[in-house]
C-alpha cells in the first residue's frame, strides 16, 4: 500500500509538473490584487505573477489543514488522557472490590466452619440429651 501512494505521489508530481511547464506564459502574467470595501478607500496591491499567486494559496491551505490536524491531534490527545485516567481510576476501584470479595469471602468460609461446628455441637448435645434420657 505505501508503494501505491508514493506511485500515485509521483505521477500527480509529474502531472503538476506538466501542466506548470506547458502553462508558463499564462502563470508569468501579472495580476493585480483589489479590495474595495464601501467603508474604506480602495485598496490595490502591486501586480503579482499568477504563480506567486498560487503558491501563496497553496502555503496558506497548507498551515489551514496543518492546524486543524493539529487541532484534531490535542484533541485526541486530550480525549485519551482522561480515558486512561478513567482506567486508571476503574482498575483502582476493581483491586478495592477484589480486596473486599476476598475478605468477604475469608468470612464466608470462616462463618461456614463456625456454622458446621455449632450444627456438630447441637447433634452432640442432642445425643446426650438422649443418651442421658435413656440411661
């Protein structure tokens, strides 16, 4: 896949190529710049090679796309940092929980074995209970 893109990188540079080098006399002419607003005096740059032009938009296109890849970046960069706090936070609160279960379950079984303890000691009484009513 990356040898396709820079194929197709270096076919669409020949293109551009191309077209500027069959198109140099229409890009060489000299193109003035107006801006006239209502509320200001007219304003008029100094003519401009049409390429000079285009480099210009192709730069200031450029730092537009760079800074909104930019912007998307931080932001994702952002997005991830409290998401892995939110782990950090969840993997907290699990170790706590799996802390407790164990306590909890240490209980259980202690209070079984006490349960199975007082269950043998009733049936002991019992048997001397009828033991000690049949003698």
């Amino acid at each position: 896949m990356r040898y396709i893109k820079v194929l197709l990188l270096v076919i669409l540079f020949f293109l551009v190529m191309m077209f500027f080098v069959q198109n140099q006399a229409a890009f060489s002419q000299a193109v003035p710049l107006k801006l006239d607003l209502l509320f200001m005096p007219a304003l008029e740059s100094a003519p401009l090679p049409f390429y000079t032009l285009l480099i210009i938009c192709f730069v200031l296109g450029a730092l537009c796309i760079l800074a909104m890849l930019m912007w998307d970046r931080v932001s994702l960069s952002a997005k991830l940092t409290v998401a892995n706090m939110r782990v950090r936070s969840l993997e907290k609160e699990l170790a706590k929980a799996a802390k407790n279960t164990d306590a909890v379950q240490k209980k259980l079984e202690a209070s079984e074995t006490r349960a199975a303890q007082l269950a043998e000691d009733v049936e002991n009484a019992k048997k001397a209970v009828s033991d000690a009513a049949n003698a």
